[in-house]
C-alpha cells in the first residue's frame, strides 16, 4: 500500500477496474503455478475420474449395490464381479462406486460444517478482538484439547451413531483449525488502509466483514479446507469402521471395511478394494491440496 | 527456567478445569432425560427413574452437580461402569498398561521412520530416493490407519503366520498394532523433518561450519539437525496426539484391550460413565504431553531459556 492513507476506494473508478484485473491475475497466477508442478495435476485428474465414477455410478455397473444374490456369495474377484462379492452376494465393485458417492459427500458435508461454524468464529474473534476474541479462542483451546478423532467420538457419543451425525461430529471437531487460522489473517487484514477507509466512511461492522475482509481469507480457507476434505472422509470412514457413522447396509467406505472384517481371512477382496478406494480419493485430494497450498499461500506449508 | 515450567504447568489449571466441565456435561447433552440414557435397557419403572435420579444428584441445580463430581474427581472416584459396574478408574487403570506399551512402541517406530525418511530425503534432495521417501510419506498420509491394520494381519499373521493377529502381552502381539500405528505417524513427522532440514541447510551458519573445514557429517549432525529438530520436536507432541486418537482405532482392529477400545466399546454400550472417564483420561495425557513439550524446548532451544 504505497497510496497515502486517505485513499478511499470510490466505486467504478479506474483504480477498482486495476484492483479487478490485478485480482484476476493472481487467481492466473495461481493456475499457472498449479499447471507447472505434476502432483496437484495428477491429484485434480484422479479426483475428477472419481468424481464422475460416483456421478455415473448406475451406468458403470449393471448391479444393485443393495440386492442380496446368496447364490453369489464370496466370489473371489473375477470377471463378472472384478472385486469380487460380499458375504450377501452382493457386488463389491458396485458398492465401491456407489460408496464414493457416499464418502465424498460425507467429507464434502462435513467440511462445509467445518468453516460454516470455524469461519465466523474466527472472523468474529479476528474482527472484534477484546472479550469475545479471548472467550472464543478459549473455547477453540478447549477442543483442540482433544486429539484427533477424540472430539468426534465424544460428539457422536452425545448425538447417538448414524452417518448424519458422523458429518456434524467430524464437522465440528474439524472447525477450530479454520477458527484460527482465519483469525490470523483477519488480524493483518483489520489495520489496513482500506478497512480503515470503510470505518471511516461509517459502514456497519457486518459488511466490512463480508465485503472487505473475508474475501481475503478465502485463500487459506480453500487450501485448509481441500487438505480438511481428506482427513474428513478418512475420520468419517473410520467412525463408519468403528459402527459408529454410516450403520449397514449402506455401502459407506468405512462401513464396507468393516463388513470385511469378520471375513478377512476368507474373503480378502472385501477388506482391501473398499480401503484402496480411500486411500485413493484421499491421496487425489492431498496432491491437489498440497498443491494448492503451495500456489495460493506458501505460508501455510507445515 | 523454573519459572517458566511452573508458569506452564500453571496454565493447564484452567485448561483441565474445562475439560472436566465439558466431559461432565455429556451426561447432560445428552437428548433425553439423563436417568433413562444412565438406566439403559433395563426396566424403567417411575420410582426406580425417581431414586437413580436422587442417588446420582440429577434432581440438584447443574452447578452442584458439577462442584460434587468435581470433589469425587479429585477422590479418584470416576463413578462406576453401567455394564460391568466396577468402579471406571479401576477399568481405565487395568488398560493403561496396554495402551501406554502401544502408544510408547509405535512413537519410537513414528520417530526412527520419520526422522530418517526426513533426513534422508532432503540431504539427497531432488533425487530419486527424496522422490521415493516422499512417496512413502504420502502413501501413509493417505492410508487409513484401519485399513493398513488388517492389511498387515491378512499378510502377517493370517498368511505367513508370524505374528498373533489380536490380544495383549508380549513382544510379538505389539508388533504390527505398533508398526500401523507408527508408520501412518511417521508419514507427517518425515514431510515435516525434510522441509525443516531443507531450511537450515542454507543458513549461514552451516556454510560456515563447512568453510572453516568441518567434516560434512559433523555439520550436518552438530549444527543442521540439532537446528531442525526445534520445530521437530513441536510436531513430534502433536503427533502425539495423532497417536493417542490412532490408538483408538488400532485397538479395537486388533482388539487389544485398551483405553482406546474401551472408550468405542462404551459408546456403542451406552457406558456414559465410561465414557467420560476414557475421555478425561485420554484429554489429560494429551494435555500432559503438551506441557512435556513445551518443557523441553527449554533444554532444547537456549534462546527461550534466556527470555
């Protein structure tokens, strides 16, 4: 900000038309970076493969991912069931893809609550500082107290297990890391020039925070939340795992996993696609988020 | 020095408090009325309901309650298991041992990967064993630690034998819960040991310490790694708690009768007592821990001994 400090920015003069175009070129910028490294490439292709796999899932597989066939039960993988069946007969390929539409809305969900609650927290605590910053920030201490997976599992104990809450737990324990980093950008974005000019031209509180500073925290938060949309849908699956997300029949990844775990040692097929496929999706969206992170804010590496 | 080891364990005063007021109140956010989810399945006549109500103090102002379980806390008394009905200290103290052996085999085996996955690939960086340990580390960023978990029981003790595939005690039952545990830890620690290597490689003063003749190993070990290790030594705390939230899940794959185990199997029993007490207890090794880290910058980083 080199401008003197009583520059206000008037609307539709020509220095809103530079900021737009310098804008602009940043977000270029940024696909420019992401263009040049192989990692994220690869990450953004297999997500998109996925992503239309659970899109079309009805039209890849001729099965019912809930029919039981006991006549076709425990077929190793083969030709006509390439990851074979389950102890229903039912076909595993199928409700792998059919899973993903599952666990990727399940992580997507669950990411959306995450900055649904995390953002305002942060921006509220970033913004007005004093007493409702300290009372927040002790409540974000207090749960990130919990480690990992603790906080969700005390979630779902309150709640009760179904995959709905699964969302809300992994969501909400997931919401203290978006907290605060979004107040750590909302504290260097308040003291500068134009967020006192808007102060000063009398705007209310509730829009300096939405036009003139969240916007500049929507570039930590994407890559938080990318890198967020990983963990969550291996947290979800792993409560799915331990019965306490997605209950069965529903062909949840974690849930699949833990289908397999009686028959492991008769039936491998079923242990192992249903967690190839998380690790799969999971490693897609950490090339991109890491990625991201490296093209949108270096800052925030480790 | 002193003072500031009592002024951070001062701080986790309030922070304990806290957590004992959230874990007191699951009982009571629970939906529903907290003597029907304490009397479970068994038969819920109004008297019997009126008389848990008053045993437990549930017809008491919250505050009281909370003052009351505040003053059994400090007693030891955690209350007692809906399911088994033995005192929940008793139960917690009987899985320490078992989840304490996991957590320490699997920190060793996270830190002997980590670092040396870390360090090597960032002293041959840009090559293909820095590509290669990279790989492995996002290999185990990605994995679900559940699922590496039976993946080593199909191979190692179903297939070939070697080890037990569940169970606590002796050396050959640790093994693989340790190893998936430890392996999926070590993938942060080794991405994080690389990157804060790579930084203090090019500080200046490593280009002096190999300018005034030093053998390279000597530079690397007396002043790279010990610089690189500060921030290391941060994230190796929280892994810790990676670790602690891992464990829950490794136990209950190889069904080792531990804290975290006891904590899934309570919630899925309903076992509210129980459940806050693995809850408390886990929190407050966590917590524990931190301030175990924070101490030992002091010995680690003289800049903040002399603030």
């Amino acid at each position: 900000m080199s401008r003197t400090s009583t520059w206000i920015p008037a609307s539709g003069s020509s220095e809103v038309t530079a900021e737009r175009a310098r804008r602009r070129l940043l977000w270029f910028d940024v696909l420019v970076r992401l263009r040049r490294s192989r990692g994220p490439a690869v990450g953004g292709m297999m997500l998109t493969v996925l992503a239309l796999a659970a899109i079309a899932a009805p039209l890849l597989t001729p099965y019912d991912p809930l029919a039981m066939h006991p006549a076709d039960r425990l077929r190793p993988p083969g030709l006509h069931h390439p990851f074979g069946t389950d102890v229903f007969g039912r076909d595993l390929f199928t409700r792998v893809l059919y899973g993903s539409r599952i666990s990727l809305q399940t992580g997507l969900v669950s990411v959306v609550i995450a900055v649904a609650v995390g953002v305002p927290i942060g921006l509220t605590s970033g913004y007005y500082g004093g007493v409702a910053d300290r009372l927040l920030m002790r409540l974000v201490d207090l749960m990130l107290t919990f480690p990992g997976i603790l906080l969700a599992l005390v979630i779902v104990a309150i709640l009760g297990p179904n995959l709905l809450n699964a969302m809300l737990a992994v969501g909400i324990s997931a919401s203290p890391t978006y907290a605060r980093v979004v107040r750590a950008s909302v504290l260097t974005v308040r003291e500068l020039a134009y967020v006192e000019a808007a102060q000063a031209l009398g705007c209310r509180n509730t829009r300096i925070i939405v036009h003139h500073i969240l916007p500049n925290t929507v570039a930590p938060v994407i890559v938080l939340g990318t890198l967020g949309l990983a963990g969550a849908i291996i947290t979800a699956a792993a409560l799915s795992y331990l019965g306490l997300g997605a209950q069965p029949p529903t062909p949840e990844w974690g849930a699949l996993l833990s289908e397999g775990r009686n028959y492991l040692r008769v039936a491998w097929w079923m242990t192992t696609f249903p967690g190839l496929a998380i690790m799969a999706a999971v490693l897609a969206i950490n090339l991109l988020g890491d990625g991201l992170r490296d093209a949108l804010d270096p800052r925030l590496r480790y | 020095m002193l003072p500031y080891v009592a002024k951070r364990l001062l701080l986790t005063v309030p922070l304990l408090l806290a957590v004992s007021v959230l874990v007191f109140l699951v009982l009571h956010l629970v939906p529903g009325d907290p003597a029907i989810v304490f009397i479970g399945d068994r038969e819920a006549t109004p008297e019997r309901l009126a008389q848990i109500r008053h045993v437990m103090g549930l017809d008491r102002p919250l505050v009281v309650q909370y003052v009351d379980y505040l003053g059994k806390l400090s007693q030891g008394n955690l209350g007692r298991s809906i399911h088994s009905d033995r005192p929940v200290l008793g139960e917690l103290t009987t899985r320490a041992g078992s989840s304490a052996e996991l957590a320490l085999a699997s920190f060793l085996i996270a830190v002997a990967l980590g670092l040396g996955l870390g360090v090597i690939s960032a002293l041959r960086r840009s090559t293909w064993i820095d590509a290669a340990a990279m790989l492995v580390a996002l290999g185990g960023v990605s994995m679900p630690i559940f699922w590496l978990a039976a993946m080593l029981i199909f191979v190692f003790s179903l297939k070939l034998g070697w080890f037990p595939a569940t169970g606590f005690g002796g050396w050959n039952r640790l093994v693989l819960p340790a190893f998936a545990l430890g392996f999926v830890s070590s993938a942060t620690l080794a991405r994080l040991v690389r990157s804060s290597v790579l930084e203090v490689l090019w500080q200046p003063f490593v280009t002096t310490a190999r300018s005034k003749g030093l053998r390279e190993a000597l530079v690397i070990r007396r002043h790279v790694l010990k610089n690189a290790f500060i921030s290391v030594v941060t994230v190796m705390g929280l892994q810790f708690g990676t670790l602690l939230s891992g464990a829950v899940i490794t136990e209950t794959v190889f069904a080792r009768p531990g804290v975290g185990k006891l904590l899934v199997d309570s919630i899925l029993n309903k076992d509210f007592p129980l459940v806050q007490g693995a809850v408390l207890f886990i929190a407050t090794v966590y917590i524990v821990m931190n301030v175990l880290v924070d101490v030992s910058y002091v010995y680690l980083d003289p800049r903040i001994r002399f603030e």
